[in-house]
C-alpha cells in the first residue's frame, strides 16, 4: 500500500502547543500513530513529512484529515469531507 487512500486518519483537528525555535515534522501520509506529527510512518511510500517552525510559541490546531490548504494547519477542510 503505497497511497494514504486506504489509510483513514482522524478528521478532527488536533490542538498542540508549538515552540519557537523548534523543527516540526507534521505527518502527510495519515498513517503515523503519533498525529499530527510524523513517527517514520511513511517509508516505503511516496509521501515525505512537511517540516515546519513557529515564530513564536503558540497554540495551534493541526490538521488531520490532510486535506487543508494551509498545511500542517487546519483550515476546516475536514468540515466539508
């Protein structure tokens, strides 16, 4: 299985506290038991996470359903699936 079409992920976004200064690996191929963030899930598939930062520590909803357009952060795309 090398797509995320049979990988289900929670739709829900997912509330996280970010710092400043830190490297995030937000998960992209749903298959990851640690989302919204990446555990090495993905090998052997075409999906690779999207590393991101913050500018400042802040709280955030990330997506889950990987459907948003302003990945890793929820945009209510989930609302519509």
């Amino acid at each position: 299985m090398n797509n995320s079409t049979d990988i289900k992920p929670p739709f829900s976004p997912i509330e996280v506290k970010l710092e400043s200064g830190r490297d995030y690996y937000w998960c992209t191929c749903g298959r990851s038991k640690s989302q919204p963030f990446c555990d090495g899930s993905h090998k052997n598939t075409e999906f690779t996470p999207k590393k991101f930062s913050v500018s400042e520590n802040k709280t955030a909803w990330l997506c889950t359903c990987k459907k948003t357009g302003n990945a890793p952060f929820c945009d209510g795309t989930h609302l519509k699936l």
